[in-house]
C-alpha cells in the first residue's frame, strides 16, 4: 500500500510540475508579445531584442537557473555591450574592423563584470548587423531588461520550488557552470578568427545574417563550454534547429507582420523546434524572433542561418580536435 501511495503522490508531483513548465512558457510568450506590442506602439522596431525571447524563456523555466539568478548583470550587461555595438556602428561601416571590434567589446564586458548573461554579446552585434544608429537603442534594451527581471522575481517565489526539479528533456538539464566565464584564452582565439572568417563569408556571398547575432552567442558557449555546452554534444542538429526556427520565424513575420501575434508565434515555434528534438538551444529562440526587426526580409534568411550554424558546427568540430593537441591556456 505505501509504494501504491509514493507512486501516486510521484504522478501528482510530475503533473504538477508539467503544469508549472507550461505556465512558465506561457508567461515567456506573454512577456514576448508585450514588448512586441510597446515596439508597435512606439514605432522603435529594436524594443523588440530578439535576445529576450531565449532570456525570458529560460529565466520562466528555470527561475532558479544562473540567468534568473543574475537580475542585475541581466539588466547592466546587455545594456553595456548595446552601447559598445550603437558606438561603432555610428562610427564605423559594416567591416572586419567593426565587427571585431564589436565583438571583442562585448566579450570584454562579459569577461571584466564575470557576467553569466551570454546573450548580452548579441545586443552589441544586432546594431551593427540591422543598420540600427540611434542611441534610443540601449534605453530600449533596458526597458525590456528591467520589465523581465521585475516579473522574474516574483515568479521564482511562486514557480522556483516546483520547477526546481521540473522533469525536462535530458538536454535541457544545463550545467550552471555552462554560464560561468569560460576557463583559458584559446577559446578567444578561436571565436575571433571564426567571427572574422564569417564576415568573409558575408562579404563573398552577400548575406549579411550568415554571422547573425546570435551565433556569436552560439559560439561563445560552444568553444568556451565545450564539455558541457549541450548542443555542442549534437553539434549537427544545430544547423537543423536554427534553419527551422528561422523558417518558422520569417513565416510568420511575412503573414502577420511584427505585432504581438507573430511575436508569440515565431517564439513559440521555436520552443516546439527545441522540444521535438530534444535541444537546449536558447539563442535558437531569438533566431526565430529576429525577423522582426529585419528590414524587409527575405526567405534568403533561414538559409544564410543555416550556412552560418553549419560553419559554426564545422568550426567546433576542428577546434575540438586542435584542442587535443594544444593545451588550455
């Protein structure tokens, strides 16, 4: 009778903490159509940081992840790398130079503050990678910032203790350490010389979103997290993933513009993308918002991501086997 008992206060525990996961996601798609809704009211497109979408959903299902658990640096950080990317896109035309220096700003921030926020790289590229110049922009990602750390504080009170030990897909159970600055420099090295090579490959082809913004965070995590880092185990359905997330994204803004709904829906299809195939790949979910502040976009789109992530894919790989060769440090 006692194991009858467990095994059913067990079944109770799991629908409960199902039910919370799917409250959680529900609150990022609602946090997702709001700031969607300000940029449309507003008429300032980059309110709506495709960055917020893979912040929002892992802040709301795991609130006590390392992300939730940072509200300040994920206010300060994304707001600093923004106005190291308006900086050099006012002063510089899209280039290697501008693109390095970018980057290498937004690296410097994450590394000096030992930020967790990985996605903060992203708002340093994003001006640089759209043609946005106004200094609007980094109070916008603060807005969007601010409003996500405000609600995630009382949802880690309601919804910490239940989705603490929430039963998720194996690869969606992350390492805090994975957000943890990474260890040695040659990953540095590495990221920069990739990022460099994808600014050939831009210049080559003219697709501008072969290096899109969230690959640099792609990249970030892969060559410094190699061990842990969840989707460098399955390197090759990164391509995959993010061409489908994209697809879905650059559908829904061709059918139904940049509002709140096509918001929800290119977010939400990104977490379904992640969940058919068993992924943790949250910059995956900005891919498919990213759209949304595109200029006239193009179904050249899903497929210049997925060139990039398959570069990144094959550049992780031969980093990997270098690494075998050449110590850490």
């Amino acid at each position: 009778m006692a194991i009858e008992e467990r095994v059913s206060a067990e079944s109770r525990d799991l629908s409960r903490r199902t039910w919370y996961r799917i409250a959680a996601e529900l609150i990022g798609l609602s946090y997702i159509a709001l700031i969607a809704g300000i940029a449309s009211v507003t008429g300032l497109f980059y309110v709506m940081f495709p960055e917020l979408g893979a912040l929002s959903h892992d802040v709301f299902t795991r609130p006590r992840g390392t992300w939730a658990a940072a509200p300040v640096l994920l206010v300060i950080t994304p707001l600093l790398t923004a106005l190291i990317g308006i900086f050099f896109t006012r002063l510089l035309p899209y280039g290697y130079i501008s693109v390095l220096l970018t980057v290498g700003g937004a690296v410097t921030v994450m590394v000096a503050l030992d930020s967790p926020i990985a996605p903060a790289i992203s708002a340093g590229l994003l001006p640089l990678v759209v043609g946005i110049k106004s200094w609007w922009y980094p109070p916008a990602i603060l807005l969007g910032t601010i409003l996500l750390a405000l609600i995630s504080i009382p949802w880690k009170r309601i919804g910490g203790p239940h989705l603490a030990m929430a039963v998720r897909p194996a690869t969606d159970l992350v390492d805090d350490a994975l957000e943890e600055p990474p260890a040695g420099r040659n990953w540095i090295v590495a990221l920069m010389t990739f990022v460099a090579a994808a600014v050939t490959v831009v210049k080559l082809t003219g697709l501008r979103f072969v290096l899109f913004p969230p690959l640099v965070v792609i990249g970030f995590e892969m060559l410094g997290h190699p061990t842990i880092c969840p989707w460098a185990k399955r390197p090759w359905w990164l391509p995959i993933a993010c061409f489908l997330t994209a697809a879905g994204g650059f559908l829904s803004s061709r059918w139904l513009g940049v509002g709140p709904l096509a918001a929800g829906l290119s977010m939400g299809w990104g977490i379904l993308v992640l969940r058919v195939f068993d992924l943790h790949i949250p910059p995956a979910i900005a891919v498919a918002l990213l759209p949304l502040v595109m200029d006239s976009p193009t179904i050249a789109y899903p497929f210049a991501v997925g060139i990039g992530t398959l570069l990144m894919t094959l550049w992780f790989l031969l980093y990997q086997r270098v690494q075998y060769r050449i110590p850490a440090g």
